[in-house]
C-alpha cells in the first residue's frame, strides 16, 4: 500500500467513527424520549383501570409506579386487574379512604403491589 492510499483509509475510519459518535448519542436520546412517552400512555391507561384506584388508595404515585417498573410487568399487572372477577371487593375496598396491603388478598396483583408499599 502506499501512502496516498494509506491516508484515504485513515480519513475513510476517521469519517466513520464520526457519524458513529454523532448518531450513538441522538440514538440514545431518541430511545430515551420514546420511553417516556410510552411510559405516560402506560400511566394514562392505568388511570383508567381499578389498577390506578388502587395504586392511588395504597398511596402509591403512579408517575413513580411506571418509572420504576418493567413495563412487561405493568402491561401483565394490567392484563390481571382487566380479567379480575374480584371487582366486587375491588370496589368495596376503594370506597375506603386508604387502603394497606394487608386488606388485598382478593386482588390478582396482590404480590406485586405488596412489594411497591
């Protein structure tokens, strides 16, 4: 090789590394914008569910509860609180002004709120 094609490899990587260093962070905070926004459909949904009522009567904030959880086991805990036949005691229970953990046993995500109070 010789040396004129030495210096276009070395300008054609310098090139590269570049845009790689320029498009990584923009990835980035493109990914973490797009979760965000994901993440607040996730929380306008729950409000709309017992889920919501009940997250708010344990005095869990739901902002938080979405930015701490996975969001596979948010969309799962969701799934349970839609398909609970317990709606009954659900609604007994959230006439209460608060709530404690102990007083859920009825609840299909019993587990998981236990562990977020």
């Amino acid at each position: 090789m010789n040396t004129l094609t030495l210096i276009t490899l070395g300008l054609l990587l310098s090139l590269v590394v570049a845009v790689f260093a320029v498009l990584l962070p923009r990835a980035f905070v493109l990914n973490f914008k797009t979760g965000m926004v994901y993440r607040e459909r996730l929380a306008g949904q729950i409000d709309t569910l017992r889920l919501g009522n009940m997250l708010a009567a344990l005095g869990i904030d739901t902002a938080a509860y979405v930015s701490k959880q996975r969001a596979v086991d948010i969309q799962e805990q969701m799934s349970r609180c839609t398909a609970c036949v317990n709606t009954a005691s659900c609604d007994e229970k959230l006439e209460q002004e608060a709530v404690t953990a102990d007083e859920i046993g009825f609840c299909n995500n019993e587990e998981a709120l236990r562990k977020l109070t």
